[in-house]
C-alpha cells in the first residue's frame, strides 16, 4: 500500500504546521527528516526538482509544500486524498 511521506528538517516552522494539518486530519504518515543521513537530500531534490522542505506526497502524488497542502485543504481537495491513510 502507498503512504503519506513528509520530508523535513529539524528547524522548519512550515514542516510543524504540515505535520499538525495532517494530525488533525488523523492520517498515518511518514516523515523523512532530510538532515538526519547524507544524501537524502539530495533525493529529495532528484525526487521533487525542490530543495525545500516540507514536501509532502500522498501516495504516488506530490503535493508540494505546506503552502500546496493548506490550498488543497481550503478547496476540499485534501480530503478525498487521505480516505486510505485514516488512523
């Protein structure tokens, strides 16, 4: 089965509030914290064509950063999404 994965970093006030949107969603997710390993990074660059974080991927789909998630929440998009992902 596909996840939710959130990329992060330990001092990122945008990762926080993505990371709570989706807690209040009561999701199940994995987060990848890009400064824990060398090289992570750099895949999530390879992965995204982005070097900032969050970014966050439902399944097979990228949803962009925290900006792209609330904005797909506001428009009722978010939702549908998360169906398979309910704790």
């Amino acid at each position: 089965m596909s996840e939710i994965i959130i990329y992060t970093t330990k001092i990122c006030s945008y990762c926080v509030m993505a990371k709570r949107l989706l807690d209040k969603k009561a999701v199940r997710y994995t987060e990848i914290n890009v400064d824990s390993e060398p090289g992570l990074r750099d895949q999530l660059i390879e992965k995204t064509r982005r070097r900032t974080v969050p970014q966050i991927f439902i399944g097979d789909r990228h949803i962009g950063g925290f900006d792209d998630l609330y904005a797909l929440d506001q428009q009722k998009g978010l939702d549908p999404l998360l169906v398979d992902y309910k704790l």
